[in-house]
C-alpha cells in the first residue's frame, strides 16, 4: 500500500479498528437499496449493508406521494413516457426513462407480491391518483398519504422473513466516509464510521450506493437527517463522475409552521403534490390564484414550474410565504385521504380543514447525482449507485411526480441481478491503495453552508449568488478530527460545491435550474454538465454533448 492511487481523494481516518468481509458491501436501505439487498441475497451472495441510523430511516419511509405506474386500460406507456420527457425539460435520457415507464407496472406487482398494500376504491381495484405533470391518474397510493412507509415496512418484512439464500450482516449505526478503491481504481470495500466515531473496514469485490439525496444542504427541507449527499460525496472522493447536479428540485409546498409552533430541528412537513391533484389551489395573501394564466396545467403543472411562479411571485409581493387552500375538501376527506399531512400540520398549529395552509418551496429532490445506468454502473469499476444518489437520465432537468419510488424499486432489482452476474464474471479485485488525502470541514460551518445555499442556491439563482457562494466556500474552517459532526460538514461542503460550480456554468434556465439573469432556456445548453475530481482535489466541471437519445427526447 505504498502506492497512492492517481484519480480522487479520501478522507484523513485512523487506522481500523475492526474489518469485515463479503461479497457486496451495500449502504442505504430505502427503497432501492432494500430492493437491491432482496436480490443480491436470492441470488446467494454474502452481503454487507451499512445503514446510518435504523434500517427505517430513509427519505422512502416520509415518502407521502406515491409511485407512477400503467395501471389502467385508459393510460399507456406512451403517455407516461410522454408526460416524464416533458417534465425532464429536454434532458432526459429517452431510453432510460422509456426502460423505466415499461417495467413500473411488473416492479409494483412485484412489491405486492412481496406484501405491499396499495389503496383500493369501492369496487375493490387499485384507487388511482393525479399529480402534477401527469395526464393520467396513474399514482398509487398506500394509506393515503403514507406510500412510503407502506413501500418500507413491505421490503422490510420481505427482508426478515427471510428463507433461502446468501448471508446478510447488518450494520446499523454505521456511516460511511469512503469507498476504498484498489491500484487499478476498482471499489474494493468501504471505509466506514461506527457509533462511537470509531473507523472500520468493509474488504469487499463490489460496492452498491443507495445513500439518497443532498436535501440537508438547505435549512428548509423535506429530506431525513440522513439526506446529507454521503453517497454522492463518496462516489465522487472515488473518482466517479457526477452528472447535472445543478438540478435540485424544490417542492413547492412545504409547511411554513406558525411562528408559536416551531421547534429547532423539526422535520420539514411536505404537503403532498397529491392535496393539489385532488383540488387545491396556490392563492396569496389576497387570496388571489398564484398559478392563473402560468401555466396550461395551472396548479398541477411540473413542479419546477410552480416552485419558480411561488419564487417570483413572493420576490415581487414582499410575502415570505403563500397558502395552499384545500379547505373545500371538507373535514371527512382530509381524515379519509391525508390523514398524516393532517395531524402534522394540526400538531403545527395549522388545520387544514378550515383554513388554507401557510406553504413555501423547500429543498426536495435532487435530480443530479453519480453518473449511472439503470443497472447503476458507474464510471467506478465495481461501484454501483441507484436510487436518488444516481443520475440515469430518468429524471432529466426536473423530476416528473411519483417517479422516483418506481425508479428505486427498478434500479435496485436490475443492479442487484447484474450485479450477481458481473461477480460470477470477474476475478477479485486488489487491496486497498490509499488515494491522496482530503482535508476535513469544520461542524460548525453547517450552519454558514445552509444559510448561504438557501440565498442564493435555491429556487432561483444568479451569477452573482453563485460566486459568492463559492467564495464562502473557499473560506470555510477546516476540521481536525473525523467525527460524525465533521463528516456531514465536509459531505455537504463538497455537495455544495458540486451544486454550485455545475449551477455557474450552466448559463440558462431549465427545468429545476432556474436563473433570474438567464430567465430562457437555451437550445444550446441541452446537454449535460459531468464532474470529476482529480487527485488534488479539485473538481473538473466538462460540457457534455446530448447523445441521439437525449436529442430524441427533445
């Protein structure tokens, strides 16, 4: 190990203090990981997983809208094809996202297979939904408004029930800080920290990524405490390329809890796109139609579209926030439809059944992540990254509703499937070659990063906001001890600054990725933005070109 590799960094740790072995090391345990764990295990293999806190702790499990699907004789993949090219904003991968509308449907039948419930409607058949973006009702849902829990607690018994096939070893409390990589840049194994900030070692032939999103780089947000860019951070330290990660798209109704009610550290109430598919409307202070003559779809329109309208409109008015009315729903289908949305926003200070709920845009989803196909390869050989860590092209510029459940569940059965066939294939990789050391961020400066990034890296973005963003950045206090603390610090850091560099260059306007100076989009910029770090440390932004695909996607 005297060899320092030549692509990417890691983080300064100690020595480990204990090691493990198996076949693939797998973190994150929401949907796509826990789809992905299922067949890695059927197909016999040894599987390590790492989960930060509980195994139920992910952004699935507050997951409240619910999963896009074909399911009814008046839909077609057509046309939810269709519908997720549009709201892609001409960045979508056509093929990619045509892969995903063709296999929801089996992929839900699989999850009710496994013991997944999704609502019914009087007759008995699956009660279907309208989002935002959607020209069909094709969104299952699970207990109203708890699709993701219902997503969870299935893979999660399918998980414990058990039966024939590999061995699993479950590592709770455990966090990851980087993906080892061998001489020849292969991922071998993982380096992690446990609950008592103590190093370990995972010696593995293949990594899997399921980490989630970044939604923590921001104050106001919908994402678990988890959701800070861990996966993303990592993969990148590895020397994998990351794609579009300027599209962080913010949903447009987030709880803004009355000023008597707020908590430090309170999670973020979304109120779900499916309130606004059921009839509510976007009004201001006046009471006046926000989204009127906005858009065709008005209400429902793609998310990245109302998002920028709330934006604009609050820029233009002075107002810190607007209101969601949904009071026309009547007391007995806010109980019967939304019955979480409604006890957390009653225990906010807010009743929804008879006054319009106080709502803003808050950080949601990111649309960007690790470059990957939708088996979840990557430019790693070995690394493989699914769910809402990776970028497949599916998503595009901004993210059609109740897409990314699907996709996790897709993902995380092909990746573990190939992933099985791949290993049957190749030899083992080497030991573990240390990359050049990367400097830590101080715990403290989360606070500065969250506050800077909901400036001037939010909804709407400039030149301006951006530079001094990453002058801010540029400044930040180094850490000098790996801790949990400093982890999510330095995570978020490099997260910020993927973001931001990815968001400077990209000098238009399109989908989630709004800029006030450059309001249009330009036909010129239909192209992706790719990332890498090279061995100092520093990241190399390229302009991609848009491949047959994405132009046919257009």
């Amino acid at each position: 190990m005297s060899a320092l590799n030549r692509t990417g960094v890691q983080l300064r740790a100690g020595a480990p203090t204990w090691t493990r072995r198996c076949d693939v090391a797998v973190v994150g345990t929401g949907a796509a990981g826990m789809s992905a764990i299922l067949t890695l295990l059927a197909e016999g293999l040894d599987v390590a997983v790492v989960t930060r806190g509980r195994i139920t702790d992910s952004s699935t499990d507050w997951a409240q809208g619910g999963l896009a699907a074909v399911w009814s004789a008046t839909d077609s993949t057509e046309l939810h094809l269709s519908d997720t090219l549009t709201a892609g904003a001409q960045l979508c991968d056509r093929h990619n996202a045509a892969d995903l509308v063709s296999h929801a449907p089996a992929a839900l039948r699989r999850l009710i297979d496994l013991g997944g419930h999704f609502d019914t409607d009087e007759t008995g058949r699956i009660d279907l939904h309208l989002e935002g973006g959607h020209h069909a009702r094709r969104i299952l849902h699970a207990g109203g408004d708890q699709s993701g829990h219902e997503v969870e607690r299935a893979l999660v018994a399918a998980l414990d029930r058990g039966g024939d096939g590999g061995h699993l070893q479950m590592l709770t409390g455990t966090r990851l800080t980087d993906v080892l990589t061998d001489a020849h840049g292969r991922a071998c194994g993982l380096a992690v920290l446990d609950e008592s900030d103590s190093t370990g070692r995972i010696e593995a032939r293949a990594v899997l990524l399921a980490t989630g999103g970044i939604g923590q780089l921001w104050p106001a947000t919908t994402n678990p405490p988890v959701a800070t860019g861990d996966g993303l951070a990592a993969a990148v330290r590895a020397g994998a390329v990351a794609r579009d990660t300027e599209f962080m798209q913010f949903h447009p109704t987030i709880l803004v809890v009355p000023a008597d009610h707020r908590v430090p550290g309170d999670r973020g109430v979304l109120i779900s796109e499916a309130v606004r598919g059921e009839g509510a409307v976007l009004i201001d202070h006046r009471g006046h139609r926000v989204m009127t003559g906005v858009h065709p779809l008005a209400d429902l329109a793609p998310r990245d579209v109302v998002s920028a309208a709330e934006q604009a409109h609050m820029n233009t008015t002075g107002e810190e926030h607007l209101f969601l009315d949904a009071t026309a729903f009547g007391a007995r289908r806010w109980e019967r439809s939304f019955p979480s949305i409604l006890q957390m926003c009653r225990q906010r200070g807010v009743d929804p059944v008879g006054e319009p709920i106080p709502v803003r845009p808050g950080a949601h989803y990111h649309c960007g992540g690790v470059a990957a196909t939708m088996a979840g390869i990557t430019t790693v050989p070995g690394l493989r990254v699914i769910g809402e860590a990776a970028c497949t092209g599916v998503q595009g510029a901004n993210r059609l509703a109740s897409n990314s459940l699907t996709e996790a569940l897709v993902m995380g059965e092909r990746a573990g499937g190939e992933m099985a066939g791949w290993l049957a294939a190749s030899g083992r990789p080497g030991a573990a070659v240390p990359r050049c050391a990367a400097g830590l961020i101080d715990a403290a400066e989360v606070s500065t990063l969250r506050a800077r990034m909901a400036a001037d890296g939010s909804v709407l973005r400039d030149a301006e906001g951006l530079t001094r963003t990453l002058q801010v950045l540029d400044c930040l206090r180094p850490g000098d001890r790996l801790d949990d603390a400093a982890l999510t610090a330095t995570n978020l850091a490099l997260t910020a600054r993927l973001v931001t560099g990815a968001a400077g260059m990209r000098t238009e306007s399109r989908g989630c990725h709004r800029r006030s100076d450059f309001p249009e989009r330009r036909a010129g910029w239909r192209v992706h933005i790719d990332t890498r770090m090279d061995a100092a440390g520093e990241l190399r932004l390229t302009r991609g070109s848009s491949d047959r695909r994405d132009r046919e996607a257009a």
